[in-house]
C-alpha cells in the first residue's frame, strides 16, 4: 500500500492525498507535477527514475477496509536529501535516458 507522503519533496508544496498534480517513483518518493516538470526533468534526484502521477486513495470506503478512513495516508514530511546545488548535475547526467532504459 503507498504511502501517500503529504508533500513534495522538493519545494515542501502541501500534496494532499487527493492532489491531482502528485508524481511518484518506483520508490514512492514523491514530488508536485511542477518540480518534476521544471527542476527535475522527470529524474528521480534520489534514485534516477523516472515519474508516473500518484494514484488517488478513495475517500469513500467502497470495500470493508479499503478507504482512507480505514487506511489513511502518511502525515510525516519528507525532505530532499541531496544537496540541491549538486542536483542540476545530476538531472542534466540522466534526463536524456527515457525512464525506461535508466
């Protein structure tokens, strides 16, 4: 079951579990559309991946157990732990290889 982290992890935007424009890797880590699209070049800074849009938890419980209320989302914030001045680096290295050949 995801997380579903409650920001971006790089600009600290508010990613509510319901929040259209949340971009996910393979590994949860999780960033706003616009990071993804302006900063980081649909690259993973924490492991190379690329993003796919976060799916969106039903707030109604459909199911006995499957909802939000039964299994809410994260509330712990995550930050970026990579240095951002080195970050350019790293995107401009991998941006070039489609996410499916990284």
């Amino acid at each position: 079951m995801l997380d579903l982290r409650p920001n971006c992890e790089y600009c600290d935007k508010d990613l509510p579990p319901n929040a259209t424009d949340a971009r996910i890797c393979s590994y949860e880590c999780t960033f706003c559309a616009h990071c993804v699209e302006t900063v980081l070049l649909n690259v993973c800074p924490n492991c190379g991946g690329g993003f796919a849009p976060r799916p969106i938890r039903p707030a109604t419980e459909r199911r006995p157990g499957v909802g939000l209320a039964s299994r809410p989302a994260s509330t712990q914030r995550v930050h970026l732990k990579w240095d951002r001045t080195k970050l350019a680096d790293f995107v401009r290295t991998v941006c070039d290889i489609p996410p499916e050949q990284r």
